[in-house]
C-alpha cells in the first residue's frame, strides 16, 4: 500500500474529519473514494471554479427571471421617489 502525506490548513481537517464522521466513514476513506474516482473517471469528480461573480450565480439568475416575470405581470410593484445623484 501506497502513503501520501498532505499538509492542510488544520480547520480544512477537522470540517473535513467532522463531515467525514457525518457521514459514517473516516477521512482515508473519504481520500481514497476521491482518487478512485478521479483515477476512473480522469476528471475531478465535482466542479471546480475561481470564485464567480455572484451576480451570475444559478439562484440569482432565477431570482432575477422570477423578479422579471412578477414586475411583467405587475406583482411586487413598490413605488419609490428617485433621487438625484449626490443626494
């Protein structure tokens, strides 16, 4: 059997160590399930991006096309007074 050995931040461990136990399985297990699968499937196993604007977050869009949809349809309507700028 191979040994790897990992330096990590020591709060990344014990979250991970704590879902790990969760979850009903320990974190070597967890690693192991991860290379498995990364060696099977020649991929990361889950999305992995810097972190994006949240305006073009899934639930913002479908926040906004909901906004959209209610305003079209003349629901959720406030009136407000509009100020200039600088004010």
């Amino acid at each position: 059997m191979a040994q790897i050995s990992v330096r990590l931040d020591d709060a990344v461990k014990r979250d991970a160590e704590d879902a790990c136990r969760d979850i009903g399985m320990s974190l070597s297990t967890a690693i192991n399930i991860y290379l498995v699968k990364l060696g099977r499937e020649r991929r990361i196993p889950f999305e992995v991006t810097a972190d994006p604007d949240p305006f073009y977050s899934r639930e913002n869009q479908e926040r906004l096309v909901k906004a959209a949809a209610d305003a079209a349809a003349g629901r959720n309507m406030a009136e407000h007074e509009l100020t200039e700028a600088g004010d």
